[in-house]
C-alpha cells in the first residue's frame, strides 16, 4: 500500500510538473498575441503611416524572404555580432584570469580601465570605420569593444572567488597545475561566463547596429536607416522584429547550453526560460 | 607546574616519528616590525609517531589550522624544520590526506565523481577509480547518495564524501581541521562515529585540529594543547583510553572528566590572556 501511494504521489507530481510547463507555454503565447492585436487596433487608430501594423510587417517579412534581402541584412548583422561577441568574450577571459589572479596590476590600471568602460563605446565607431573601412571589421571590433568589458568584470570576479580550500584540497593531493586548471579554476568560471554572455548578448546587437547606421552597405541597421530616410515605417520596424527574433534566439541557444552545463545548480532557473 | 606541563620535546628524540615538528616559527609578511604583532606560531616543537592519532587543541587564532598546512607543504615555515615520514618537507609530501574545515568538494561534480578524483590523483585510471569511489561511499554509508551533486547532500553526507575522497588518494597521513565544526550535535556524533571507526581500522597517522576538548579526548592517543597566539606548545595530555573506541560512549568511561578538567585549567588560563588582551 505504501508503495502504490508513492507511485501515486510520484504521478503527481509529474502531472503538476507537467500542467506547470502547459500554463507557461500558453502564458507566453498571450504575452505575444496581447501587443499584437492592440498594436494592430491602435494602426488604425494613429494610421499606419506612423506605426505600420503587425500584418504588414508580416506580409515585408514574407516579401524580404523571397527577394533574398532578408538573408542578406539578417545574416550581415548576425556575423558582425557573433565573430565580435566571440573575440570580446576570448579578450574578456584573457584579461580577466590576469587581472584576477595578479592584484597589483589589477588595482593599478583600474582607473584605466573603469574609464574606458564608462566611455560610451558607440563614440569609437567613427574611429573604426576610418581605420578598418565600412565592411565588416568595423562593425566585429566595435562589438568586440563593448563585449569585453562585460567579460573581463565577470571573469575577474569568478576568478577572486574560487574556494581556496577547494585549491588547497587539490594541492594537498599534489595535483599538478593543469589538474588545478582543468578539474576547479576552468567549471569555476563556467556561471561567471556564462552570466557574461547572457548580457553580451545584447551589448553585441547594439554595437553591430549602431556600427551600421553610421557607416554600412548592408545589414538591419543599415536597413532601419535607409527605410526611415524614405518615411517607410514597416520597412523600420520590419527590421527591429527581426532583431528581436535574432535576440531571442541567441539567449535561446545559451538558455539551453545553461541547461546542460549548469546541472548541478539546484535551485537554478536555467531550465524554465525554455 | 604539573608534571604533565609544559613537556614539549618529551620523547621525540627517541623514536623518530611520522611527523617532526621542530622549532617551527611562522611570521606573516607585513609592514611594521612589531615584535609578536604577526607571529602566527613560536617555535613549537613535537612529533607524532607512526600510526599516532593526536588531536591539537587551543584557542581561536592560536594557529593551529596554519600548523596542519605547515605539515602539509601547503606554504613554508619561517623558521624550523618539520619532516613526513623522514623527509623534510619542503613541498607538499606524498600520501597526504587534508581535510578541511569546509568540505571542498566540487559544486558541479557528483558525489562519486568527487571522490573518483582522489583516486585518480593517486595515479589510477579513469575506472578503476570509479569502481573504488563506488566501493568507498557504500562503505561509508552513502550508496544511495552516489549520483546526488553536494548542493543535493546535507552537511553530514557532504563531510563524508570528503573522508572518502581523501581514503580513494590512499594517504598514510590524515590531516583534518575541524572537520565536525559546521555539523549540529547528532550529526557530529553520527559523523564522528563514522570517521572514528574508518581511521582506528586504516590504524594510520593522524593530525587532528580542533576546539572541543571532549571531541579531542574521545577521538586521540594524544592531546597537544595549545597557548593563544602566538602558538607555542603548552601541555601534552596522553589519552590511554581503550581501542575501538566510540565518538559519544567515550564521554562515559571513567577518568574522562578529570582529564576534561586538566585540559581545560591549561586552556582557560590561556582563553583569560586573550580575553585581557581584546578588553
């Protein structure tokens, strides 16, 4: 009897669990359809002119898809981003296991480097596009700019806050150096990094738009410029919803990496933002 | 003075023991050259013999903890020598078991996996390791915990899956900080009882840091008292209480209290020379 009861119980808690996943799913759906649909009453309301409507930047997302456009600004914007989070994140991380594991130079250049944090990175585009030209090394370096500080802070910090009993534990068992390395500094780091990314993210979207609204030939950016120059709104917002789409796509694919690398979390939220 | 008192070179001359602490001074690195003012610990000198199992005891800050990772190779002494089984350590030496005042398990490996990385530092391969986790663990109560990440064990299973990391390494020399200090009273019994009876079986060498003076009497041949800081050795108690012995029961047997009651003359003395300092 106890047995069937703890099957029954387990049952349960499934079916809970289950029921959970099903409210959230649908409460995502009205999430999306609830601006929908106002936005859509509201274009007739202010008159498309000024705000376009859902069904006609659907109807430029189906023209664009034919005519290749899509693929040509999409894919434009999506490169700048990701080679310039990838190369941001690989200085970030380099910077960061120095700067933490060697205090002194950390707390001199300090000042340094706050400041040029505090210094909006958007001002270094120009300076970009003179020396690297209006193609894509401009707009990877301007990303890659904004990406690394983000980086270099996190891994800082994880790399300050690794147990040193756990250091100590390994040393005491005299494991070499690149056991240290491999098996407590490196899955010490994973949460700060990942953490990184997940702000990165949207650091290295606005670097690749702005690097293209200020000097480009192709790419969303690019494209918000030139269709607002003509008054073409759907042409505008068009290419912010394909921004977002690409954004959440990004932190889609982290959330699910989150997932898998961040296990043992319990308590973590990683597995419900998908 | 008491006989037993201030015996701190009583014997080590005779048998070279397993550990050979010698005269050992540590001075933390600071600016100022104030006498005392960064002396952690002041010549202490003792040996523990082979297969020996003595607790160290004194107040908080006395230096004790910093003692152990002398021992262990972990940083240098200022002055002094100590040697492991003959040698002179000057890096960390062979077959060290420390274990820490927290556990220092990995957040992000399973309990076997923790454990199996003992085994591998010793030199195993990939399963054989495995297999000896897995053996270690059922042995120490924990086979239904084998797969459970620490954030998934209580503090008590946690300690254990320490203990048996550091037996899968093989060591022939147990260092333990406070090991039971995080655990609430049943949890120490319980967990105490279990470690008692894996280290009097192994019969190896033990280094035992402590503040309980009832923990230090149940569990040693030998307690090592220490003066406040900075540490010098301050009395010697030897604990001739029978073998296999039991964490809690041990409290009963006869003759205990007195010994409480010596130790803790010693300590108290030096407790109330820190309390007049800090007022």
């Amino acid at each position: 009897m106890k047995a069937e009861s703890a099957a029954e119980f387990e049952r349960q808690r499934q079916l809970n669990a289950l029921k959970v996943a099903m409210r959230l799913r649908v409460d995502r759906a009205i999430a999306v359809a609830v601006p929908l649909v106002l936005w859509q009453l509201a274009s007739h309301w202010v008159g498309k002119k000024w705000i376009s409507s859902p069904v006609d930047v659907a109807q430029r997302i189906w023209f664009m898809l034919l005519d290749g456009s899509l693929e040509l600004h999409t894919w434009e914007t999506f490169k700048e981003a990701i080679i310039g989070l990838a190369i941001g994140v690989v200085l970030g991380v380099v910077f960061g296991i120095v700067l933490g594991l060697w205090r002194r130079l950390s707390d001199a250049v300090d000042p340094v480097v706050m400041g040029l944090y505090s210094l909006p990175r958007v001002s270094l585009a120009p300076l970009f596009i003179i020396w690297l030209g209006i193609g894509l090394f401009a707009k990877v370096a301007l990303v890659a700019s904004m990406v690394v500080f983000v980086v270099l802070f996190n891994v800082r910090e994880g790399v300050r806050s690794i147990d040193r009993e756990i250091i100590d534990a390994f040393r005491s068992m005299n494991a070499s150096r690149a056991a240290v390395i491999r098996h407590v500094i490196v899955p010490s780091l994973v949460p700060w990094l990942l953490t990184a990314i997940r702000i990165g993210i949207g650091m290295a979207l606005v670097g690749a738009v702005v690097g293209e609204m200020i000097g480009a030939s192709r790419g969303l950016g690019w494209y918000v410029n030139h269709t607002s120059g003509v008054y073409d709104m759907t042409g505008s917002i068009t290419a912010l919803v394909i921004l977002m789409i690409l954004a959440m796509i990004f932190n889609g694919v982290l959330a699910l990496i989150e997932r898998r690398v961040l296990r043992w979390r319990r308590g973590s939220d990683a597995w419900i933002t998908t | 003075m008491e006989p037993q008192l201030g015996a701190t070179s009583h014997g080590i001359a005779a048998t070279p023991g397993k550990i050979d602490i010698r005269g050992v001074s540590l001075r933390y690195p600071g600016f100022g050259s104030g006498e005392g003012s960064n002396l952690a610990l002041d010549n202490v000198s003792f040996g523990i013999g082979d297969g020996e199992f003595v607790a160290i005891i004194g107040p908080s800050g006395c230096g004790k903890s910093t003692l152990l990772r002398l021992v262990s190779g972990l940083f240098p002494a200022t002055a002094g020598t100590i040697a492991v089984s003959g040698q002179v350590v000057t890096k960390v030496p062979p077959g060290i078991g420390f274990l820490f005042q927290s556990d220092a398990l990995l957040p992000w490996k399973t309990a076997i996996e923790n454990v199996a990385i003992g085994a591998m530092l010793a030199g195993k391969g990939q399963k054989e390791a495995r297999a000896r986790a897995h053996a270690l663990l059922h042995e120490i109560g924990l086979g239904q915990a084998i797969d459970r990440y620490p954030s998934e064990l209580s503090g008590g299973m946690r300690k254990r899956v320490a203990l048996s990391r550091t037996m899968a390494y093989e060591p022939n020399v147990f260092l333990l900080d406070e090991p039971f200090s995080a655990l609430d009273a049943q949890t120490r019994i319980h967990v105490g009882n279990r470690f008692l009876r894996v280290l009097e079986r192994l019969g190896q060498t033990v280094m035992f840091v402590t503040h309980d003076i009832d923990e230090a009497i149940a569990l040693a041949d030998r307690v090592v008292v220490m003066t406040a800081a900075p540490g010098r050795i301050a009395a010697e108690f030897p604990i001739n209480l029978a073998r296999p012995r039991d964490y809690y029961q041990s409290r009963m047997v006869p003759g205990f209290r007195e010994l409480q009651g010596q130790i803790w003359d010693v300590l108290r003395r030096e407790m109330q020379g820190v309390l007049s300092r800090e007022g």
